[in-house]
C-alpha cells in the first residue's frame, strides 16, 4: 500500500499510549513512511533539538505526561533554529475540544485528526503538509 510520492518522508510520531503508537507506527512503515517515535513532549523536544533537519511532520498526541502536546508545540514554536521551528506539527487527538481547526491553529499547531488515524488519513495528512520529494517521479498535465 506504499505510496511512492510520499516514501521517504520522515515523521516523529509523538504518542504516550505504547499500543496506539505501535498501531500508527506500523501503518506509517507500511504506507512506505519513516518514522521515529517519542513517548512524550519532551522526548520530542530533544529529539527535535538534537536533529532539527531530521522530520518533514510531526504528529503531536495532546494529552501526555511529562510534558503535554500542547506545551510541546509551544516549545518547539519558540526554538531558534529552523526548522523545527516552522515544521508541520499535526494534532492526533481525540479529544473532541481541540477537533476545531480556530483551536488547533491557536495552539500553534498546522491541523489536526481524530484517532484512530486511518492510514487513507495519514497519507492525505503527508501529502497536504510535507513538500514534495524532489527525487520522486512527478506527474505533469
């Protein structure tokens, strides 16, 4: 089910719930996407300090211990360097207070989607918010 317009993309996934990261995990590595997991906020600010050209998306859950998604975004709004100051951060919630895009967009956040995440979801959120790769085959009309 690899896509290859969107095979190679890299993806942190932040996700505090281990089977529901195991679940995105793999329909990620099966659409062909790379993708690296943090168990919470935090993880994904240092991991995103640590290899700031690493990710084309993040797809933030927003409850989380340690630190929230919601208090993640706003750390990674506020780095110096860019990326990952400006990369796509998509909210994976489902919560449905935040399934509102005015309330996403004030958090600082480029989206959202409700779990459970489809993998048809997840490619449409790849392909809106990650820049084409430039070594894919393209298709002109």
């Amino acid at each position: 089910m690899s896509n290859s317009r969107n095979s190679g993309k890299k993806i942190l996934m932040v996700e505090d719930d281990p089977f529901t990261r195991y679940m995105m995990h793999e329909i990620a590595e099966t659409l062909g996407l790379h993708v690296e997991t943090a168990a919470d906020g935090a993880e994904s600010t240092r991991i995103l300090q640590d290899r700031p050209d690493d990710f084309d998306l993040v797809l933030m859950d927003l409850h989380m211990p340690v630190m929230s998604g919601i208090d993640a975004v706003f750390a990674i709004r506020t780095m110096s360097d860019n990326p990952p100051r400006d990369l796509p951060i998509i909210a994976i919630t489902s919560d449905v207070a935040y399934h509102n895009l005015d309330v996403i967009e004030r958090i600082g956040m480029n989206g959202y989607a409700s779990k459970p995440i489809s993998p048809g979801k997840l490619l449409d959120i790849v392909s809106q918010h990650c820049s084409p790769d430039p070594s894919a085959p393209q298709k002109f009309m």
